[in-house]
C-alpha cells in the first residue's frame, strides 16, 4: 500500500518554524516518502497570511492544504489525501494533528491539547503514536504520532543533503566539483541558482544550517 507522509504546521499558535519543516520535509525525502503538508489554524490567521508563508512550498512543489480542524475547511481534501494510504502524520507538538484527524473522522474522539499549556513547557498531548483504521476507502490508515521537538537528521550523508532539497535537485551535477557540498566551493551550481533567484535563500539558508549541523 501506498505509504505517506504528512506534515502539519500550524498558521499560528505554535508560529511556523520554517527551518523545522525543512527538516522535517529532508527526513521525508530521505525515507522516500511522498509527502504533502498541512497548515492548520488558518482560522486564526487569515487564509491570505497563511498562503503567503507557505507559497514557497507549492512553488518547489508540494502540495499544501490549508485546513482548520475549528472550522472545517480542508478537511474533505485532507479526507481525499488520505483515502487508501497509509499515512504517517507527524509535525511540532500542538499544531492540531490529533484535532484534524478528528474532525475528518469524528468518532475517533483523539485526546487533544489544551493550548495554555503548549506554551513554553511543551507538553505533549500524544504520547505514543497509533496506527487507526479510517472508515473511508478500502485501506486507509493513519498513524497520529506525538509532536516532535527536535530532529535529528541521524544517517544522512553531508554529501547528500541536496538530493532531499527537492528544488535543488536540477542543479546538483552542474557543481564543478564532484561531491560539492554547495557551500563554499567555486563554480557550484546551487549557489549560481540561489544567486539567481531559483532557489530561495531561506532554504539554501535551511540546507547550509543542517550541513553544518546547526540548530
Ligand atoms: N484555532 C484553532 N485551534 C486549533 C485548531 N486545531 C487544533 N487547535 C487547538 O490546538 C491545540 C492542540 O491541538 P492537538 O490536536 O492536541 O495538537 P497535536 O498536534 O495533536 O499535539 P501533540 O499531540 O502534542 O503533538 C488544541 O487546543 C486544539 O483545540 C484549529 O484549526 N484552529
Ligand atoms: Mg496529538
Ligand atoms: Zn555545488
């Protein structure tokens, strides 16, 4: 069956933290899965101000569905998304996952978070991740999973961290050098592109963090 993965953030209430989806979208790319990402709470901001910090996204690519687990709004493309897969959710603590995955299947009745006490101490509502059956399509299954604070990228090679930038993909094997890490060398095909425009400095910025190994 068709394994994937979802990875919700919140438009607010936690604040994206963008170089955290970068990670977590590397790990994803990594493990070969196909991933699309969920903003959730776009009630609290605005549809408008959500797609503004997410667009970067559907630019190189993924698919974004914005969605709010109060309101209901896309929940049936999150209902579509899911249908005859398996479907790895995952995210920071408090974004909504185990309150998305309700409102597309209410009688799942998830424990939720109060969102008082997501702030500072980070406490997290899901403490185990559960593989539920949903009662739509032939085989669909979904595994809600605790929110993760920190992410390490354990066995990825330096060498190979721009294969799971996926817009950096086109430029790789125009570096001058053979194993370029992009980072300081001459003639290097990722940074002409960043330069130009065709890839953001936010996430070469992201790529430069975790080929370092900084936070
Ligand atoms: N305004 C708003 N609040 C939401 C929405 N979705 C979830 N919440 C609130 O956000 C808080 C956290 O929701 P959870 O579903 O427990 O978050 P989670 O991602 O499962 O958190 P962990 O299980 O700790 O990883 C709760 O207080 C929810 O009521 C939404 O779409 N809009
Ligand atoms: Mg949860
Ligand atoms: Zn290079």
């Amino acid at each position: 069956m068709p394994t994937q993965a979802l990875v919700v953030f919140a438009a607010a209430q936690p604040e994206p933290h963008l170089r955290m989806l970068d990670r977590f979208l590397v790990i994803a790319e990594r493990n070969e899965l196909a991933t699309a990402i969920c903003v959730n709470k776009v009630d609290v901001t605005g549809l408008a101000h959500a797609q503004a910090l997410f667009a970067l996204y559907e630019a190189i690519g993924y698919r974004v569905i914005y969605a709010s687990a109060e309101t209901g709004q896309g929940i049936d493309a999150l209902r579509d998304l899911l249908r005859d897969r398996i479907t790895v959710v995952t995210g920071p603590s408090g974004v909504g996952k185990s309150s998305l995955l309700n409102a597309i299947h209410p009688t799942l009745q998830l424990e939720t978070g109060d969102l008082r006490s997501f702030e500072g101490k980070g406490k997290h509502t899901t403490r185990t991740a559960h593989l539920l059956s949903m009662p739509f399509g032939e085989n669909t299954f979904v595994a809600d999973t605790p929110g993760i604070r920190e992410l390490g990228l354990y066995d990825i090679d330096p060498a190979d961290l721009g294969f799971y930038f996926i817009e950096m993909k086109p430029f790789l094997h125009n570096c001058r050098y053979p194993g370029c890490t992009h980072d300081h060398e001459p003639e290097c095909a990722v940074r002409a592109a960043v330069e130009a425009g065709q890839i953001s400095a936010e996430r070469y910025d992201s790529y430069l963090r975790l080929l370092r190994g900084e936070e």
